[in-house]
C-alpha cells in the first residue's frame, strides 16, 4: 500500500513514519509513505499556500492551486483508490474505518491547516473526509499519522504475530482484556490464576469475560450499538 501525505508542515511527519512498526513496513516494502510540501507545488514566488477568507474573519485558508496541482502531478504516475481529507467536521475515524481504508492500495491524504482548505477542493477532489475526535487539532498532520499508523498495522506481514491485530480493543466490538507478564507475583500482585494454568480453553473464555466486563464498565455504548 502506498500513502501520499499531502501538507505544508511537512516536518511534522517526520518521526511518526520513521520508528518502530511504520519504519519496518517500510523496510518490509509493506506499506510506503510519501509526504509531499505543498509549498513545492506553489507558483506563487514567495511559495505561499494560503490566502485571506473571502468576507472576512480571522484565519488563512489553504489555496486550491498548489493542492490541485499536487494531486495531478501524483495521478499522473498511478491511480489513487481514495482520496482523504482530514478535518475536524469529518467523519469519526474509528477500527472499522481503518479495516476498510487498509484493503486499498494507494491513497492520498490531504491535511488541512489554518482554516483549512478551500471548498472547491473539497467538492471537486476529496472522496472521504475523516476526523480523529472531537477536538481541534493545529492541522490535519497528526490526525494523518494517526490514520495511516492504525491502517499500516492491518495490511498482513506487518505486524509479526499476525493475529494480534484480530486481538485488538473494536475489532470484535469489546475493549481488549487485561494483559500481564513476568513477574507471576510483584510485590504482592498477582497474575490471574488462570493465565498460569496453560489451559487453552479456560484461558479464552476468561479474556472473553474481562473483555466483555471491561466493556461493560467502561464503553456501555460498544455494547448497545
Ligand atoms: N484537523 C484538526 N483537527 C482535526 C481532527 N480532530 N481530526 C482530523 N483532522 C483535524
């Protein structure tokens, strides 16, 4: 899968993409992800992206140009299955929404800043807009790192223990159970009697059970859905 991240703080990028999991699906040849400065792609000489808001009002607005040449310089080269907008009037990003963004193969997330982007944009070229919360972020980069982690660590081969994606908190529409390791005993804490008995069966039904009073307790929405 390839992600082509579309900015104008292209620095804000850099550490997310370059450790741990996101660097290893890289490396595997998994997942590559592109991150693009608008600035570049700007024929304004002093390479500004942004302009005031027609009728006032305080905050700049991303200009359509730099953007709209970006992503024709990017389809030239391959299709794009979907293009993304992240904003905070989006659509709520949630696990299934990471499920089906990480069956595509190539898409391109554009990440909004100031006031965001101008409307024409929207209309003509986004097929999706996504928010990560309810809260307003400085600009979209965050958010589009949040995306592209939870997406990246579905496509197979990248996490090593393949299933453990399957075991996640949503993927099955409970919270995920408590989890535990060595020591057995620390300063008075116990494991779970049960996750030291090496019985199989005994051991799935009782993550079954604290993931469902889990659940219960701390996300009753899950449940009523
Ligand atoms: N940009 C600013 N806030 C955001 C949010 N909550 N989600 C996605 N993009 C954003």
């Amino acid at each position: 899968m390839r992600i082509d991240i579309l900015t104008c703080l292209p620095k804000l990028l850099d550490s997310p993409f370059s450790d741990s999991i996101l660097k290893r699906a890289q490396e595997k040849g998994l997942a590559e992800v592109c991150v693009h400065d608008l600035r570049d792609f700007s024929n304004n000489k002093h390479k500004k992206v942004d302009d005031y808001a027609f009728g006032g009002g305080a905050g700049m607005v991303m200009t359509i140009q730099p953007i709209a040449d970006c992503i024709a310089h990017l389809k030239e080269q391959r299709t794009y299955d979907a293009i993304l907008y992240m904003t905070p009037d989006g659509e709520k990003f949630e696990q299934n929404t990471a499920n089906e963004l990480s069956l595509l193969q190539n898409i391109i997330i554009l990440c909004g800043h100031y006031k965001g982007v101008d409307e024409r944009i929207r209309e003509k070229y986004i097929d999706r807009e996504i928010s990560i919360g309810d809260f307003v972020l400085s600009g979209g980069e965050l958010a589009a790192a949040v995306v592209s982690d939870a997406i990246i660590r579905l496509i197979p081969g990248v996490l090593s223990d393949e299933t453990s994606a399957l075991t996640d908190s949503f993927q099955d529409g409970l919270l995920a159970p408590p989890v535990y390791t060595r020591p057995a005993e620390y300063q008075g804490m116990k494991v779970p009697e049960v996750l030291l008995s090496g019985h199989a069966k005994n051991i799935e039904e009782w993550r079954f059970q604290e993931a469902v009073r889990r659940t219960k307790k701390r996300r009753p929405d899950l449940l009523t859905e």
